[in-house]
C-alpha cells in the first residue's frame, strides 16, 4: 500500500508492467482518414503527409530534400528515443518535436 503524506489516502501500487499495459490499451489505433501527427501513428503503420508547417523555412526544406513533402506515403518505424521513419528506400531520423509538427491521414 502508498499512503499519502498530506491526506493520508492508501492505495495499491501497481507494478511498471501493468501501467505499461494500461496505457497500451487506452492508446488504440489511430483513427483512419482523419488528420494527425505523425507520432500519434503506430510503429509500422504508415501514412500519407497532409501538412507540415511552414515555421522555418530551412526545415521545410531539409525535409524535403529527403522526400518528406505532402503527398508522400511514409511509414512510423520508431517514436523513441527519437521518431524514425521510411520514406521509400530510406529511413530518417528526426526530433519529437518535428515528428510532432508533421500532420498524416493514416493508410488503410
């Protein structure tokens, strides 16, 4: 049992595994022909680019000299540590916060 130290309420500490598998469950799959980020796609799943901001120039750009544009089917390989994913033959490496930035409609 966890007791609180200001209210004094007790309740059962559950273990790592069993959060890990809570929050598994509650994530689901990610909606089908709606826009979303492209972190919010499970590993595996791909997607086809809708919209990717236009905050910095040099960005857009640099995603587009891999093929990372609107149109362009990709696919989630990894969220953490960093967002990986495949773009035809080749696969890339970008921060959360650009995986973030990045809007998919979810293929079927």
């Amino acid at each position: 049992m966890v007791r609180c130290p200001r209210c004094g309420y007790e309740f059962v500490e559950s273990g790592r595994i069993l959060d890990m598998l809570r929050r598994w469950i509650r994530r689901g799959p990610a909606p089908r022909g709606e826009k979303f980020r492209l972190i919010d796609l499970q590993p595996g799943e791909t997607g086809s680019i809708v919209s990717i901001p236009h905050h910095s120039l040099a960005r857009v750009s640099r995603l587009a000299s891999f093929g990372i544009v609107a149109g362009t089917e990709v696919r989630l390989i990894a969220r953490l540590p960093t967002v990986v994913l495949e773009c035809g033959s080749t696969q890339i490496a970008v921060e959360p916060e650009i995986g973030r930035e990045i809007f998919v409609r979810a293929s079927l």
